[in-house]
C-alpha cells in the first residue's frame, strides 16, 4: 500500500468562521472621544436637541466585540484626533469588521485642527460628514447647525439612488459588493446604469472608475488597469483607481507594481494603517521578512487592535520558530481565523508535493501556536488526511476521529475513516 493516495480532496475552507450574534439593537447615539471637556458636552446637547440620548466611548475600547450593538447607531461620531486611538484607527476597524458598512452616510467625524494628510486620509476612507469644532461660541453655532443637517440626512430612510451624488454612491458601493464571480447580467445592468448617469458628458474619473471595476470583474484586467490609469489622468487625487490599480495587481501577482504603488500613496498619507499593513503582507509573499516587520509594526503602533499586523508578525514569528512569540501575538488577534486558513494552506500543499513529514511537523506547529477556538475539526482533517497519504493508517484514524468529536456531521472525516477502513483493513479491536 506504501505511496498510494487515497482519492478524496483536502478541505480548504476556512477555519473556525467567527460566530454571528443577534443581541439587542444599541439604541443610543455613539461618540468615539477621550476628550472629557468641552467636545462631549457639546455633542451631547447637539443630540439632545433631536431627543436623542448619547453615549461616551473611549478610543481604546475595541469595537469588534460589541459591533452588533454600535453599529444601530445612527449615526457613530468620532473625534477624529482622539489620543488613545486616531479616527482614522477607528474607522479602519470599522471597516475591517464590516467591509460593506457605508462609511460616508453614517460616520460624522469630529476634527479640530486636520492637516493636509488627514484631508487625504477623509477622502482614501470615503468620510463625507466632517465638522471643524472650535471652542469659540461663534463657531460652535456653525457646528451645531452643520451637525443638525448631518443628523438629520443619516436619519433619513432612503435617498434616492436613481439621480445624482446619491446615484453615484449607491453604484460604487455595488460594485465594491459583489461577489467575486458576479454574473454577467448584473454587471451588464450597473454598466447600463453608469452610462445613463453620466449620459452625452465627457466621461469622468469615477465612470472611468466604474467602467474598470466591471472590466476586471469580467476577467479584462489589462483594460481595467488602462481605464483606471485614465481616471488618474483626469483625477490625480481619485484614490478610488488608486486602489483598484493595486487591488488587481496584487490578485494577478504583479506584487513588485503593487508594492511601488503603495509606497507612492503612502507618501500622501502615512498613516493608513491597513496600507502598511498590505505593504507588509506583499513584502511577506516577496520574502523580506525584516521589512514586512518593521510595516507591520509601524501599524501596531499607530493601533494596537490591528489584527493584520498582528498576524502578520505572527507569520513571521512562526518561519523564525519562535513558536511562543506568534503565539501570542495571535492570542491579540480577532482575525486569527484568518491566520488558521493560511498555516493551513501551507500543510495542504506540503501534502500535495507528498511532503509528508514536513506538513506534520508544519502542522504540529500550527497546533501550538493557534488559539483554543482555532483549533477546530479542518485542522485535525487535514493531518489525518496527511497521515492516510503517508500510509500510517492508525494516526490517521486518532486525528480523523478528534475532527469527528469537534463536528460528529464531519463528512469528509467520516468518508476518509471510510477509505481507510477499505484501504487498510479494519483496526485491530
């Protein structure tokens, strides 16, 4: 029997997916500061004012935990120069947890002196609901009235999505929503809409935009790169095309492109933390582990609860063997999940080179460095899977079986036990 493959395929779905919960709706208004004075009690009185209750939350509180209470706020104010935490932090981790949350409708940001860098970091983020706060009664008539009419239009029940600004976003974030296969009768139906919105007028950078994202859906990515290099040419500052540039870049592997646009718009604005983390993850598949470290870094000192860099440095820890050290980064981290399906990976195509005794020592590894929650029924597959091909059929059996204890439905595992059986003869009682 030595050297045969069994004929079942390894389980490549991601591990331990985290849980979705449904508590209650969190009915007060959020405010994201570490400011105690004045900036609180200004917005406290600007909500009360729409017989609205509001709620102080400290910048070094992670929002992950309890996202399915604060994102009912409607809408969530951030200070933006908060000091335990940026806003630009916050809001960065708001769209980590929900890649789909609109941003620019429900987020007002808070700012007293924005920089240069903080105005390119509004527009790369999609903020549009920004008020300048200064202690000065004058100027606090003018933000509390721009804060009203703010207030209000998050309140509002639907825009109309048909005409105009509202029509434009509502098409962009389509796109940034679908799946990634889409079928082609839904990308002809935005592509239609996108014509009709910008009709007979000279075409723009976000319908230059628009039509990229569709040539890339469609697999056209040489034409997608070319019409968002157009859209820069009619908007150097449209960071939208910016992104899909690098995005695609990075799908189609031409990571050294990718890296020398990313390091160009981090010249803008260093302080786009999930940037410095994507620098990090491409210097990581480029194997410059001592620069990936430093990026990786740099974003954990700009926020703490960046899961990205956690797991990236954990990466890193984990090809330098030091075992306790990833270990503990990944014990910070909320997106560990993520970190579980790539050691994964790694085992599974050790196993497919028939790298047996590396993939269980790789896999013995992962054991270790994973959290408790991480360890789930894909993992213990996967070795028993690796220990059948390597024809040690009682290993198998023990790992096959501890995947059944974590998931008795486990089909995989109970179809393998199954050849096993078939293959091997029956164990010994």
């Amino acid at each position: 029997m030595q050297g045969q493959v069994l004929g079942i395929l390894v389980d490549e779905s991601p591990m331990n997916e985290p849980s979705k919960i449904s508590p209650k709706a969190f009915e007060e208004i959020i405010l994201i500061t570490d400011e105690q004075t004045w900036v609180p009690q200004f917005i406290h009185k600007c909500v009360a004012g729409h017989k609205r209750t509001s709620v102080r939350l400290s910048s070094s509180v992670p929002l992950r935990p309890s996202w399915n209470r604060f994102k009912h706020s409607e809408p969530i104010i951030i200070h933006w120069e908060s000091k335990h935490r940026s806003g630009g932090a916050i809001v960065e981790e708001i769209l980590d947890i929900a890649p789909k949350f609109n941003v620019g409708e429900r987020i007002i940001i808070l700012t007293t002196n924005p920089t240069h860098e903080d105005v390119v970091y509004f527009s790369e983020l999609g903020i549009r609901r920004i008020i300048r706060l200064r202690a000065r009664e004058k100027d606090l008539e003018k933000a509390a009235l721009e804060f009203s009419q703010h207030f209000q239009a998050c309140q509002n029940a639907t825009p109309d999505t048909t005409r105009g600004e509202a029509a434009w976003r509502h098409i962009l974030q389509q796109l940034d929503s679908l799946p990634k296969n889409p079928d082609p009768e839904t990308l002809d139906s935005i592509q239609k809409a996108v014509d009709r919105l910008n009709g007979d007028s000279t075409p723009t950078a976000r319908y230059l935009d628009a039509h990229a994202h569709i040539a890339a859906y469609r697999g056209s990515h040489e034409k997608a790169v070319a019409l968002w290099q157009q859209a820069l040419d009619k908007n150097p500052n449209y960071f939208r095309a910016y992104q899909g540039i690098i995005g695609n870049y990075r799908a189609n592997g031409r990571l050294r492109e990718a890296l020398a646009l990313m390091q160009k718009m981090q010249e803008m604005n260093r302080s786009n933390i999930s940037r410095m983390v994507g620098i990090g993850e491409v210097l990581l598949e480029l194997e410059d582990d001592k620069k990936a470290e430093h990026y990786f870094r740099s974003a954990l000192e700009r926020d703490r609860f960046s899961s990205g860099a956690l797991n990236g440095l954990a990466e890193i820890k984990f090809r330098q063997g030091d075992l306790d050290e990833s270990r503990k980064l990944l014990s910070r981290s909320h997106l560990a999940y993520r970190a579980a399906a790539k050691l994964n990976n790694q085992g599974i195509e050790m196993v497919r080179k028939s790298q047996y005794e590396d993939a269980l020592k790789h896999y013995t590894k992962a054991q270790y460095v994973l959290p408790q929650q991480e360890k789930g029924p894909l993992l213990f597959y996967n070795i028993g899977l690796c220990y059948a091909r390597w024809s040690k059929p009682e290993m198998a059996r023990e790992f096959l079986k501890l995947a059944l204890i974590k998931e008795p439905n486990y089909k995989k595992a109970r179809q393998l036990l199954t050849q096993i059986d078939e293959r091997f003869g029956q164990p010994a009682a």
